[in-house]
C-alpha cells in the first residue's frame, strides 16, 4: 500500500491535535508497532486526483479524519466531484460553542 504525506494543517484554522486523547502516537501509546512506512513523494491531494483519474468506475472514498486532503484536491481540479460516487466521513468533530460540524 502506498502512503502518502497530506497536509500538514487545516485551511481555515490553526491545526489543534488530540495527544490527550489519542496519545502521543496516534494509537493510545499502547505499545503497537508502527513500523518503518514512509510517505512516497507525491501528496495526499495529488495522489487522490490521480486515483480518481486512473479509475475505471466513480469511487467511493472513505475518510479517516480531517477532510483537508479531499477539500485540497477537490481545489486542483474541481472535476473529480463527478468522478466521486460517495464521500463516508469516519472522523469528525462537533464544536459545541458553535453547533457546526468542523471538517477544515
């Protein structure tokens, strides 16, 4: 599996992090091995972009967090909104000050 790097923060807001939740590993610190992966030199947006391109079908993309990666490559090329049968959003947040779902 390929893995590539994505943002390194939101959009519109200065990047806040959950270590208090998710630990300083991302994983609970359990002690799980993360292994030696290293991202390929092309980003999460253009990577995205290109595998929607080289897609026989429209794809469904299912998110994992923060939805910057989609919102960056939806801005390179606008076209592949048509080429995108559904976006599952698995990962999001709710401001309760605000009542808004925060995506960027």
């Amino acid at each position: 599996m390929n893995i590539y790097q994505g943002a390194a923060g939101p959009l519109r807001r200065p990047l806040e992090t959950a270590q208090h939740i998710h630990g300083q590993d991302g994983m609970g610190d359990i002690g799980l091995e993360l292994g030696e992966n290293t991202a390929t030199g092309l980003n999460a947006a253009n990577a995205i972009v290109d595998a929607v391109h080289s897609s026989a079908e429209p794809l469904e993309v299912i998110t994992l967090g923060p939805l910057t990666n989609i919102a960056l490559a939806l801005r390179l090329d606008p076209s592949i909104l048509h080429r995108i049968r559904r976006i599952t959003i698995r990962g999001w947040r709710w401001r309760r000050s605000s009542k808004r779902l925060c995506a960027l």
